[in-house]
C-alpha cells in the first residue's frame, strides 16, 4: 500500500493526537523502553549542563523519558505536528524543556541551533521523506563527540520478528486505531515499519551520515528483534568501524 507522506502525514498525525498516548499506554514497556534508549546516550551527572535535542518529540512520551533520565540537561523537543505538541503542551513540564514546532529541514528557521551535546530520535526516521539528510543535520548539531540515539522500529531480519509485528498491528492495533477513526496513520506505521530498514540497514545508515562508534540495541520484551536502539557518537574526522552489541547496561 502507498505509505502517507508530508503533508498527509502530518494531517495524520494531528489527527490522532487527541488519542494517541492513549494507545501507546497500551504496548507494553513502551515508555520503560524509551527511558533505556535515553540511558544507552551514555550521558554524565543525570545530564547536568547538557544541551540535549529531541527529534520528533510527538506527544512528549521521549520527551518525558528524557527528562527523567536526564535531569540536569536543557531539553529542546521539536516536532512537526501542531496537533502532537498542543498535546505535550498538556503535561506538566519544568522550566528546563522547550517545545518547538518546525520540521528537522527548518530548525535554523524556529530558532533551533546547536552545539548540542545530545541529539535523541525515538520513532522519526522511517516518517522522514529523506532519512539520510535528518541524520545529515543531526551530525551538524552536535557538538565534537555528540551522543546520537535513534529508537527505532527496525525489524532484525528474521521472519519470526516479522510475523509478530504483522500479528499485533493486523489484529489488534489497527482494529482499535480504526474504531478511534486514527485507521490510515496506523495502516501507515504499520507498513512504513516492514519498508524500511532493518536494524543492521539503520545501523549501516547511521555510520554512512558521519558517525562512529555504531552500535545495535535491542530492547527486550515483545518487542525483541522489532524495536532497536543504534547509539553512536559524532566523528572528529573520518569513519568509524560498525559494531553490533549487547547492552551495557
């Protein structure tokens, strides 16, 4: 099926703002999931004095567990949903997180600059029309040796992996998604998952933008071998060898 792209993307999602965190409630280690991504940043003293970016912060739910894990650090969250941010405006947040609205191509113009010590990208690239040039920008706005994390729905590759994620958004997202009258950005999150690249793909991708020090994360639960974190960090100058991982942590 054709996926939803810009402009009926974001439509799409402003749309289901109103119930979106809603069914995120309902899957299981989403929000604990997060909080471990956040953790695998590797970041110092719970963040204190650290500028930290949020890429497609929708609701708030990354951006929430970035301020729990993180916080001492400022916390810019930028998205392109108008619907998604009047939603997070919603949530009691202190004075050390900003919310802005722009999409990645147009930062500079909302007044978004780094360096940032951290860049964070929870459920954003496989949305994008040009995930490379996000990356692109998120190399530019850190700082020298800048933390990335990309949380990711990223299938591993194995078709075990693949049945589970077709089995759960076929009988029991999208149903529930279409009674809330959210049924087309669903069936999209759906399929944009199984067209986009895997983790290793993600990983190979992230490397290609400038990083070093590739790693692939899995997170447990359900969600073994669907959802991975790739940590990496900005490159002083050339490449650096792509690792897969366990967890430190």
């Amino acid at each position: 099926m054709p996926l939803l792209r810009d402009a009926r993307l974001a439509d799409a999602f402003d749309h289901a703002a109103r119930s979106y965190d809603t069914l995120v409630a309902a899957n299981p280690g989403y929000h604990a999931h997060l909080r471990r991504s956040v953790r695998r940043l590797g970041l110092p003293r719970r963040g204190t004095k650290l500028r930290v970016l949020d890429l497609g912060c929708g609701t708030g739910a990354s951006t929430a567990a970035l301020a729990a894990v993180l916080p001492g650090a400022q916390i810019t969250a930028v998205d392109a949903s108008e619907g998604m941010l009047r939603r997070a405006a919603l949530r009691p947040w202190s004075a050390s997180v900003r919310f802005v609205h722009a999409p990645v191509e147009r930062l500079a113009e909302a007044g978004v600059s780094g360096p940032f010590d951290a860049v964070f990208a929870a459920y954003l690239l496989r949305n994008t029309a040009d995930p490379d040039a996000v990356l692109t920008a998120a190399h530019r706005l850190l700082a020298p040796h800048g933390r990335l994390a990309v949380h990711e729905y990223a299938l591993s590759g194995h078709p075990a992996h693949k049945a589970v994620w077709n089995a759960v958004c076929g009988g029991l997202v999208l149903p529930v998604a279409t009674l809330l009258g959210d049924g087309p950005l669903y069936r999209h999150l759906w399929h944009s998952v199984l067209a986009f690249d895997t983790a290793g793909a993600l990983a190979r991708r992230v490397t290609a933008a400038g990083f070093e020090r590739v790693r692939v994360l899995p997170l447990p639960g359900w969600q073994a071998g669907i959802t991975h974190t790739v940590v990496a960090r900005r490159a002083a100058r050339g490449h650096d060898t792509l690792r897969t991982g366990a967890d430190p942590r």
